[in-house]
C-alpha cells in the first residue's frame, strides 16, 4: 500500500466535521499521483457522493471534455477537491448543494495538505474561488486574477480557473459561458508542468510567463 493508499484509507473514516453525518462517500480524489498536475476542485456535488468518484456529474463531463481538449485525459492529471464530503443543506428530506463553509474547509485542509505533500505536483490548477482562495490566497478574485501564476506551498506554482459549474451557468446560445477560458487555463498549467519536469534549462520560472490575464468573464 502507498502512503497516498493508506492516507486514503484514514481519510474515509474522517468525522472531523458536521458534513460526515450525512455523506455516502468521502471522495478522495483519483488520477495518475505522479502527474506533474493536480486540479483540486470545490468539492463533490451529488453524483460525486454517490460515487465516490471527484468531477462525475454535468461539470465534471465539461472538465472532461476541457481536458480532453488539450490532449488529456485523467489517467494524465491528479483530480481532487478542497473538501472531501458533499456541502449541502437538507429541506423536507431533499439535499440542496452550499459552498462548503470556512469551518469545513479548515476542517479538511490537513488532508488536502497532507495529499499534496505526498503527490508533490509541480503545478497546481484550482478549479473555482473556493480553491483558489484556499491554496493561493483568502482574497483571492476569480475575475481579476484567473490565469495567473501564483506561489503555493504545495507545487512550484498554482494558477486558477473558472469553475466547470459556473460555466454550464454562464453558457448561452451566444456564448461559450468562458470554456475557452477554462481550456487554455487547462493548456496554460499543463505546458508550465511539463516545462518544469524537463528540468532547470526549461523550466523558467512559471510565474514569470504569467502574462497578466483580464478575462471578460460572462455575467460578471
Ligand atoms: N464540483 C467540484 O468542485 N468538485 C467535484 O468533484 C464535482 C463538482
């Protein structure tokens, strides 16, 4: 058993916040732990939950087809998420999906930490705010600063995206909601890890080719 296996392992029995009462799964995360490129996400929606697999439902078919887009697929990324348990609030029986809360997100950045550290990426892509204010910066703006590099404890640089999610919500008959944002940001982190593995002489600095990014972001 790997180290990631066995911290996998703990992971699944965390009842370190009120969201493991009510999960069916903890979703982990999944991929290839040697890529030189994690994704980590918000957290599982439904289809997530029910699964135990990160990026299943509609989003996660877009993140699919932005990947594939670029020549990738997940056996070539690490796919995981800010929080391991669904955030939702329960009416009358029925689950309604929240952003999880500050509490939760502190409550499950240990093994977020702790498989980061084991995964060692050289590049980081938070996919939405939530994971881009936890891994770069608490104040961070999607709109102001997606695309950029930035540095990050956990990879030699971490860089941000538009969430799959938010996409589908932007997308009109007009308008591609801001996917060809989310495939060049994809393209953008893939080629600096790339970049970055191939050694010193290749491998300026990312956050200097961050060319600075002022996206027309739609309906913001
Ligand atoms: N949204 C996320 O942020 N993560 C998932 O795994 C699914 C949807």
């Amino acid at each position: 058993m790997t180290e990631l296996d066995a911290l996998r392992e703990a992971c699944l029995g965390c009842t370190a916040c009120g969201l493991s009462v009510r999960r069916n799964s903890v979703v982990f995360g999944e991929g290839n732990p040697a890529s030189p490129l994690v994704l980590v996400g918000e957290g599982p929606g439904e289809t997530e939950d029910l699964t135990g697999r990160p990026f299943v439902g509609k989003a996660g078919q877009l993140l699919d087809r932005a990947l594939a887009d670029n020549g990738l697929d997940r056996t070539m990324v690490y796919i995981c998420n800010t929080v391991k348990c669904r955030a939702c609030d329960w009416n009358d029986g029925r689950a309604r999906n929240r952003p999880p809360t500050e509490a939760e997100v502190a409550a499950c950045r240990p093994w977020l930490e702790r498989q980061l550290r084991l995964i060692a990426p050289k590049i980081i892509l938070c996919v939405g705010a939530p994971s881009a204010k936890n891994l770069i910066k608490k104040d961070f703006s999607i709109t102001r600063e997606r695309g950029r590099y930035f540095p990050c404890a956990f990879a030699r640089a971490a860089i941000a995206t538009l969430h799959p999610a938010y996409i589908l919500r932007q997308q009109g008959a007009d308008n591609d909601g801001g996917y060809s944002l989310l495939v060049r940001d994809i393209g953008r982190a893939w080629a600096a890890a790339q970049r970055l593995l191939q050694g010193p002489e290749a491998s300026k600095d990312p956050r200097d080719a961050g060319e600075a990014c002022q996206p027309t972001l739609p309906g913001v």
